[in-house]
C-alpha cells in the first residue's frame, strides 16, 4: 500500500495501465444499487454548438436503442492523492503537486443501476470539458463491457447543469435526450471503493488524516454554520497573526450573550482564553489557533519551562475574577476552592460571578511528577491548525468544494483550517457548540489585530501594576455575529508572564517615566526662557 509521502513521487503514464478490465480481478470493485431525483432544468443555457460531425451521427444512429435505458455522467474528485501532471520542477514529476483526480462515471441507472463505465481525467487535476464528456460517453456505447452490444441509450442526464447546456443539441443528433438530474445515491460509495482500488494497486495513495471524519460531520454542523466559521479562518489567516503575536501574549474573551444554535445546541455566556499557536518546528512551522476554557491549562501550555508564573510569586497582580479589581493594600484575594486560579474580593463577588464563571470551573488535574516530559492535558482544549489540503479530511474537501466555503492563503498557497477538542487529551470531532467558541475566538483575534494592533503593548504596563494604579484595566469590545447569531465580546490582555518579565516590564516602565520627567522638566525650563525673552523684546519705545 503506497503512504502519503510516496504520491509526489508517482509518474503521470501510470493511468495508462488503468483500465476497466481491471475489475475483472478477485477483489472487484463493487457495483452499488443507484437511484436518482428529477429536478427542473429551467435555467439551463442550451449551446447551438454541435460536437459530433455528420458522420459519427449518422453511426451512431444506427446502434441499437432499448427503451427507457437512463444514464447518469458523474464527475468527481477520487478520495486519493496524485501527483499533478505539472509543476514540478524533477523529470520523474517527484516534486509535483499533490491532487486529487477527477473521474469521469457512466452510470446505468436503468435497467442495471451500476457503473458501467469510468475514466480518470488527463491532466488528472482539471475538470473535464465538454468534449471529453461527450467521448467517454461515445466510447461507452460503441465499446461497452463484454457482455453487452453496442448500444446507445434513450436519455442521458447530468447533475451538471453546464454539461446539459453544452451536450444537448450533440445528443439530439444522435437521437438521445438529454436533460438534468440530481446525483444518484450509490455514487458516494463507488467514489469510496474505486479510491480503495488505486490505493491497493499502488496508483495513489491517502495521507494518515484523509478517511477522519472532518468537521462537516460534528453534531449540529451545518453547512451553513460552516460556512461562516470558514470565513472567519480565511480572515484571520490573511492576518497572518503568527507572525504577529507570540503564544503567551494571550486574550481573556468574556461572551456576554447567551447562543440557542437550535433545540438541541446552546452556548452559554462566560469566559475563555484564546493564544495564536506559532510554534517553529524543523520541519515545518505550525499555525493556528488555541482556546482554552481555564487561564490554567493556558499557562500550562504556553510557560516555558523552568520559569515561574508572576502572578504565582507576586499576589498583588491577581484582579477579581467578577469586579476587576485588586486586593487593598497589604490584602490578598481570596482563590476558588474547586478551580484555584480564579480570584474574588469576597464571597459576594463570587456569588455574582457564578453564571459566567461555572463554564471555567474545572478542578485542576493531577500534576505530572518533577521532570516528567509528559503532557498536561486541561479538561478541554480546542485548537485550529492550519496546513496544505492534505492535511485535511476527503469529507470537509468535498464539503468545500460542494459549497464553496473560503479558504484562506499563506505564502501564496491554500491554508486550509482543522478544527480538533481535546478532551483529556483525547481528539474530538468539534460539534456546533465548539465551532461557535472557536468562532468568539476568532473574530476577537481579528478585531484585535486590524482595530487594536498596539492593544497588547499599551496595557502591558497596567497589566502587571508598573503605573502604580488600582484601575480597571483597559478592554475593547465589540458587538459581532458569531456563526451568523448576533453576539456581544469584550476583550482584555491575558498574557502569560513570568516573575522576569515582570522585573523587566517594570524597569523599563521606570525608565521611561524618569526619560519622560526629565523632557518634561527640560522642556518647562525651555518654555520659561522663552518667556522671559519675550518679554524683554516686547518692550520697545516709540
């Protein structure tokens, strides 16, 4: 079996030696009852153009006609991996790029309900022309399998509209109509065996992630629903965030509306934390997106080793988790008992901070022993990578390019978004409830970025107490829509930092205050010389 890495190195002639007649061996590619659905053709735009000569109509004419005899032409990409037929720079086409190849499918719906024809395109990776169409269908009546006649049939339909356009007045000249119908069921699954034939012959392969079910699958996904998350992942993709922001320089986001998605999904308001991943790798570097439901399992995430949390070694930072401010003066606020990395001035604050505070309310786990490699997982992550269509499930390629959902661009190529929950460690399949709090996530990263680009910097100070003041830090909200429901965000500095950058912030904080004083005074003196000469020279006489 061919793996992922071995597609590229593939030569383009192997489709040569790829023929029907290949079926014929024990393990047959399976042939899969069809049924069909008749829709209108109203706003199909017939070509006067004919595509077969005189001759070949007057041939084709004469084959034999049985009644009723349906065919369906399917186009789809198969559920493998190619090399395209250019853009390598190497002879062997080693360095190609990846595509999936289209086939072409004639599809006997009546009387037989099978397949009784296929071909995969030539270049593989584009979308056949109507003329191709137009041949493979020929070919299949004057050389149809072994145990068939020449034949041709009474209708041949497409779930393509522009190929009823284009092909309709070439069947007419050979006496076979042609019209518009919705895919036949079956074809999904020959789609699927025909795929897991190549593979086994060594003509294409499938990356480790392909056959996953993709996020179009999760609970309460619809296409709709996903159609607004990837706008928003095209969006913040073109931002390029990771090349902006570090991982620890991290956003507090407060929902502040609560989200009925449908009868069985809702999204209650709260609090979560969210951290561009921009993690350098040898191979290759990793994008995306973090979100975690507790500020723990963030610093747990993105402290590097060895340091120590400031908050942890300086308690006059921590704020109250419902009214924002610090302790008083030589006070300490009090810490959740279940969670223990929440903060609150009394019990009064903690009363009116359940409702939002519950959704983060986790206790924490077990703590790994002195040394351990071992990864912490947090009671539930959620993450978006970002990567090239391989890296992506066959399901949410198709679901792309069935409903053209966006997909945004990084150095020139496709960056294509995977979502995954880790719950204890363990990767999920998102439903529509994660979709929406990745979503919040999103649209506060981008607001940042395009609205508040010097957000992060110029609350730093206030952030870590170096100005001095017990006032609320600053915050920027935005109103939204989330999935496509309104929303309501508010959004603060959540960086992670350690005691040295405490130290560092505030020395530099220092600096620039006495930098400030000492322009302050020189200028004071400057305006008080000028003064004073203006006056002298103010006094003329006449």
């Amino acid at each position: 079996m061919a793996h992922s890495e071995q597609f590229l190195s593939k030569k383009y002639e192997k489709w040569n030696n790829f023929v029907d007649s290949d079926d014929e061996e024990e393990q047959q590619v399976p042939r899969v009852p069809t049924q069909f659905e008749v829709t209108g053709d109203e706003d199909i735009v017939v070509s006067t153009e004919t595509l077969v000569s005189a001759a070949q109509a007057e041939k084709l004419r004469k084959l034999d006609q049985p009644k009723k005899e349906v065919w369906q032409v399917v186009v789809r990409k198969l559920r493998v991996w190619s090399a395209s037929s250019t853009g390598g720079t190497k002879a062997d086409g080693s360095d190609a790029p990846p595509c999936r190849p289209y086939c072409i499918m004639v599809n006997n719906l009546y009387p037989l309900g099978q397949v009784v024809s296929k071909k995969i395109c030539d270049p593989p990776e584009q979308y056949p022309s109507p003329q191709t169409i137009l041949d493979v269908t020929l070919a299949s009546m004057l050389d149809p399998p072994s145990t068939t006649a020449q034949h041709r049939p009474e209708m041949i339909a497409f779930p393509d509209k522009n190929f009823v356009g284009k092909l309709r007045k070439s069947y007419a000249a050979i006496g076979i109509e042609c019209s518009f119908l919705t895919e036949s069921d079956g074809i999904d699954s020959y789609v699927r065996d025909l795929s897991a034939h190549l593979v086994k012959k060594d003509l294409a392969s499938v990356a480790e992630v392909s056959e996953r079910p993709g996020m179009i699958s999760g609970a309460g996904v619809t296409p709709e629903l996903l159609g607004h998350f990837y706008d928003a992942c095209a969006h913040y993709a073109k931002l390029e965030p990771w090349n902006r922001l570090a991982e620890r320089q991290a956003i507090q986001i407060d929902a502040r509306e609560e989200i009925r998605i449908d009868k069985r999904h809702s999204v209650s308001r709260g609090t979560i934390f969210s951290s561009v991943i921009a993690t350098r790798a040898a191979e290759a570097n990793i994008h995306g997106l973090a979100l975690f439901f507790t500020r723990a399992d963030l610093e747990r995430r993105v402290l590097p080793a060895g340091e120590k949390l400031a908050h942890v070694e300086h308690p006059e930072l921590r704020r109250c988790g419902f009214c924002d401010k610090k302790a008083a003066a030589g006070a300490e606020l009090r810490r959740c008992t279940r969670c223990q990395c929440t903060f609150y001035c009394n019990g009064e604050c903690q009363r009116n901070h359940w409702k939002d505070h519950k959704l983060n309310c986790i206790a924490p786990g077990a703590a790994p022993p002195a040394g351990s490699k071992q990864i912490q997982w947090g009671a539930k992550e959620i993450s978006i990578l970002f990567g090239s269509m391989t890296s992506v499930p066959f399901d949410d390629l198709d679901a792309i390019d069935r409903h053209g959902f966006a997909v945004g661009t990084y150095d020139g190529a496709a960056y294509y978004p995977s979502a995954v929950v880790f719950k204890q460690g363990e990767p999920e399949i998102p439903d529509v409830s994660s979709l929406l709090w990745l979503t919040r996530a999103l649209l506060a990263q981008i607001e940042l970025l395009e609205t508040h680009p010097l957000f992060m910097q110029s609350t730093l100070a206030d952030f870590v107490g170096a100005e001095g003041g017990d006032d609320e830090p600053r915050t920027f909200a935005l109103s939204t829509k989330s999935l496509g429901f309104d929303d309501h965000l508010v959004v603060r500095n959540s960086t992670v930092l350690t005691t040295d950058d405490v130290a560092k912030i505030r020395g530099i904080v220092a600096k620039q205050k006495a930098a400030a004083a000492s322009d302050a005074e020189a200028e004071t003196n400057d305006n008080t010389d000028a003064a004073g000469g203006g006056d002298e020279k103010s006094c003329t006489v006449m």
